[in-house]
C-alpha cells in the first residue's frame, strides 16, 4: 500500500525523477503515456472518432443490459447500426480522414477485438450450435467439422495464418487488412468454444420442451427462438460469459503480430530509456484494466442469472 | 357396439373425411421392436375415447402418432382428412387442430402461466396480442386458476401446472384434444381437480382420446374404451360392456389387476 500509494511519485519526466521525489512506485510512467495506452498511435487530430465511439458503445451497450433503460425497444432498434457507424468513425472514408488500422492501439485496440468478438461469437455459436443437433448431415458434418478443427488449433496458429498464410491463398495484388483478418480469427476461435457451451445447454432441455412446441404447431426456428435458446442460453450463461472473459483476455495475444495492444504499448514504453525498470507499474496498471472490465462482465453475468431465476425453488 | 375396420379395397380418403381420425394398418417399429401392430381405428368427430393398457403396451405411441411426435413405418393414418406424411405442411395444419396435454405438463418454465397460454395463438394463428390475452384468461378461467395467469410454472403445484396445460392447449381452439396419462404424475388429492377439467370439456362436444387409468373417468365421459396390450388392439367397446362383460382373457387380467385393490 506504501508502496503504491503513499510512497508513489506520480509526476516526473523520468524514472530518476521519480525516485528522486520517492522512494515507491513511479506512476509518471503512465501518465505520460496515457494517450499512448488508449489510443495507440491513432492520430491525435482524430481522437475524437474514438471517443465518440466509446460514448456510442455506451449508450448501445446500455440499453441493451439494462431491461429498464428508458426508450429501450427503440434503442434496441437502434443499436443494430452501432457496428457500422463506429466501423465508419475509426477507419474514415466518406468524409473523414481514412485512418489506417495498424495505427490502432492500446486500450482501444483491445475494445475493437474484444467487442467485435463478443458481438459476433454468440450469434454465430448459436448458429454452430444448433447446426451440430441439426438433422441435415451437410449442416451437421460442416459444423462438427468446423468447431473441431478450431478448438483443435491454438488462437496464435489462427493469428498467424491471418497474418501471413491468408496472403499466399488471395490472388497476388489483394490485400486484406490485418486488424480485419485479427477479427476474423478471434471472433470465429470464440465461436467454436461458444457453440459447445451453448450446445450444454441445449442437451439440458428437456424433450417435453421439444414434443410440446412441436405438438402446438410451431415451426422449427419459432420454436428455438422462442422456447428452446431462452432456456438453453439461461443455463449457459456462466459458460458464456467464461469464454467471453477468456476471449477478451486472449486479445492480448495479437502483439505477436504485431499490432500493439496495451501490453505491446506497456513494452514500447519499458523500452524507453527514460522508464527502463519500471515494469512493474506499467504491467500492474494494464492488469488493473483487464481486471476492471472482465470483473464488470463476471458481476454482470451474476445479476443476469438472477434476474432470469424462475424456478422458485420451494 | 364394436366398430369392425372396413375393408381395404374401400378405403378412400373421401371416407376419412368424415372421421376426427382414421388409423389404417398402422405399423411402427422401435429398431426391431414392433410397437404397434396393425392398428386401424376410426375416431368419429366429439367421440370421447379412453386407451388403456399395461405399460409398454404401445398406447402412448399410439396417440403420439396422431400429431405425428412420433412417425409410423407402414399404413395410413387421417386427421381430419388430412394424410400425416413426410409433408411438412401437413403436419404443422394437423398439430394446429391437435392439442395435446402431456403426462409432465411440459408447461414452458420462462414463460409465465399467461404467455404459456397465447404462445401459440400469437405465433401460430397470428393472433393479435390483446385478443390472445382475451382468449387465454377465458380459457384459464374454465379451469379455474386466472388468479395464477402472471405467476411462472415452477410457483404452481402439479394439479394447477396440469390444468394450464390444458387451458393452454385449448387456447388454440383445436378440434382434437390428445391426453396422454395426464393424472398419471399428479399426488392423489389433484387428480381430481384435474379430472374434473376434463369431464367438463367432454360435455363440449370436442373429440378428445385418453390415454389413463382413471377407470371413473372412462365410465363416466368415455364413448369407447380401447385396450391395448402388446402393440395390438385386444378389444374396444362402450365403457359398462368393457367393464362388467370384456371378452378377451387379457383384458379380463388386466382389469382384475387395476381393479382389485
């Protein structure tokens, strides 16, 4: 705590400053460098996009956890344009200044990958899911096929075949943006791990739930939506969740490629000749960050699981 | 008062009009397990008919054939002159006009009792909102719980659970009601209030096919009383005649042994 707090320089120009001022720990570090941790190297003039970005993540995210946000339904409505308009606020085109992806960086690189991943792995787990109890072999073969071979491979093999095999497959002349290939490859990994929660969940039905939407007419897709996946996904909330945190924790992965997430940028900065030894404080506060957000999601989830509590128990 | 199976070459679909539902041949098979044998059986429209059995004896498949939760090998069957087929389409026009309350009430746990109940009136007959609660609170009404309507599933006992499983079958309207041992799971002080649910509906003119062991019930609502054992119809005949004079030795054992105790 003395070493933390009481005894922490939190200003300077360099680690001799600091221990010049205390004797704990040199927070100046991150001070200085707090741009760099957020934004990465995304152009200062720009930076607005970006904030307006986590202001428009805030108000989507907000209706959509809170059953009680006013406005929701319409909010709701709404929230299915917030991929594309921030998509268009940080990348540019159509008016503002095209910015290219491998200038993003720290926090916000995290956010991109990890929401992206979020937002995309569920539907398509779902998806997944399902296909592998479908009855249609081509739909089932496909899917086994597909969670296997993922689960089967490491998320850094997936990285680096996004980061350099896609190339030799695309006709020479064709370029695909790396942050987009990172998205592709993070979100389908999750997936495969999403649609064997999901799938847990789906064995815990029980047939009657099955027979009784069958008998009552309801068709195959009306009948998951409205009576199976509520169920299913309720029971595997915890499971979700679980590789929601490990996904978003996984983003850290991608500095083996070469874009510089917060520990990419915690490194850049040790590298600094002024702030060489003070990993410590750099790697704690980037620790601090991943703790805030992944506890955020575990003490969500817990409200979740409540808030859906039907059975009563007696 | 037995009714005979026509004849095959006589058999038309323009006869199985006329029937709530025509069994014709029916065989089934679980793997190598033949479970139902031959089984023809007309169901005219209102009649009330009670299957009963031993356990294993094919009378649960049987009736789940009828909305095809379970699909027959050989033979035809007709729900109100309707072929059940591999059509899809059929199938989903038949299940609309069939309902069915099951032995553990398969009652949906998210749901409240309520949206239970106009689940299928709004997504399967597009009914608007505001009617489907009409009709709902009508039907929970006649078995006696609209108190229950906002209270989930798991709050109720099974007596209560069972009784909106049937008000929520009725909510579609259907024109057959399929009951597969419905008081079989309740504690004995429910069966009646269930059983109850179930004479009154009788007296409603919907056709409706039991399977139970509630011999009361049979005498009292029953138009038919079909025995099944081994995947074979033994016998069938109106209730006091299937009770007080069965022909077959079977059936003669099987009623001794529920009977007498």
């Amino acid at each position: 705590m003395d070493w933390l707090f009481l005894d922490a320089a939190f200003t300077g120009g360099s680690r001799d400053e600091c221990s010049a001022k205390a004797g704990g720990a040199c927070w100046a570090v991150i001070g200085e460098r707090l741009n760099l941790f957020t934004y990465g190297f995304y152009p200062v003039a720009e930076r607005w996009r970006v904030n307006l970005s986590l202001v428009l993540l805030i108000f989507t995210l907000f209706p959509i956890l809170f059953e009680k946000a006013p406005y929701r339904k319409y909010a709701l409505h709404i929230a299915v344009a917030f991929p594309f308009v921030t998509a268009w606020l940080l990348v540019g085109g159509l008016g503002l200044t095209p910015v290219e992806t491998d200038q993003f960086g720290g926090f916000m690189l995290t956010l991109v990958i990890g929401i992206t991943g979020i937002g995309f792995s569920l539907p398509i787990g779902i998806l997944l899911a399902l296909g592998r109890q479908s009855k249609l072999p081509a739909i089932q073969i496909f899917s086994i096929g597909f969670i296997e071979f993922i689960r089967g491979v490491p998320l850094i093999t997936l990285l680096f075949v996004a980061s350099t095999m896609l190339n030799y497959f695309l006709p020479p002349g064709v370029t695909f943006d790396l942050l987009l290939r990172v998205l592709i490859m993070v979100t389908l990994f999750a997936s495969a791990y999403m649609a064997e929660v999901i799938r847990g969940g789906l064995q815990a039905i029980p047939k009657g739930q099955f027979e009784a939407a069958d008998s009552m007419g309801l068709h195959y897709w009306s009948a998951m939506r409205l009576i199976v996946l509520p169920q299913a996904i309720k029971i595997s909330i915890p499971g979700i969740v679980n590789t929601f945190i490990g996904l978003y924790k996984d983003t850290t992965l991608v500095i083996i490629i070469g874009l510089l997430d917060p520990l990419g940028i915690g490194r850049a900065s040790l590298a600094d000749t002024r702030w060489t030894g003070l990993s410590t404080e750099v790697y704690l506060f980037v620790a601090i960050f991943f703790f805030i957000s992944c506890f955020g999601m575990a003490r969500y989830s817990q409200h979740l699981e409540k808030k859906l509590e039907t059975d009563h128990k007696r | 008062m037995t009714q005979k199976p026509e004849s095959a070459n006589e058999k038309t679909k323009s006869a199985a009009g006329n029937y709530a539902v025509t069994m014709r041949d029916v065989h089934k098979w679980y793997g190598k397990f033949h479970v139902l044998k031959n089984i023809n059986l007309n169901v005219e429209v209102g009649e009330k008919i009670v299957i009963c059995g031993p356990s294993g004896s094919g009378k649960s498949t049987l009736i789940r054939c009828i909305n095809r939760l379970e699909e027959h090998q050989q033979g035809e069957i007709f729900v109100e002159g309707i072929e059940l087929s591999h059509d899809i389409k059929n199938i989903e026009i038949i299940r609309r006009e069939v309902g069915m309350v099951f032995q553990h009430f398969n009652l949906f746990p998210h749901l409240t009792v309520l949206e239970n109940c106009t689940l299928a009136p709004i997504w399967v007959r597009k009914m608007p909102l505001a009617e489907a609660n009409a009709i709902a609170m009508e039907y929970l009404e006649r078995v006696k719980i609209p108190e229950q309507a906002d209270k989930y599933p798991g709050q109720l006992s099974g007596g209560q659970q069972q009784r909106v499983a049937i008000a929520r079958s009725l909510c579609m309207k259907p024109r057959i009601l399929l009951f597969d041992e419905p008081t079989s799971a309740l504690d004995p002080e429910m069966i009646k209030e269930v059983l109850d649910v179930m004479i009154q509906l009788a007296s409603e003119g919907i056709t409706m096919i039991c399977v139970t062991h509630e011999m009361g019930f049979a005498r009292t609502v029953g138009d038919r009383v079909i025995f099944m054992d081994n995947g074979e119809i033994i016998e069938e005949n109106n209730p006091d005649d299937f009770f007080l004079n069965p022909q077959h030795e079977r059936t003669k054992l099987f009623l001794s042994q529920i009977l007498n105790h």
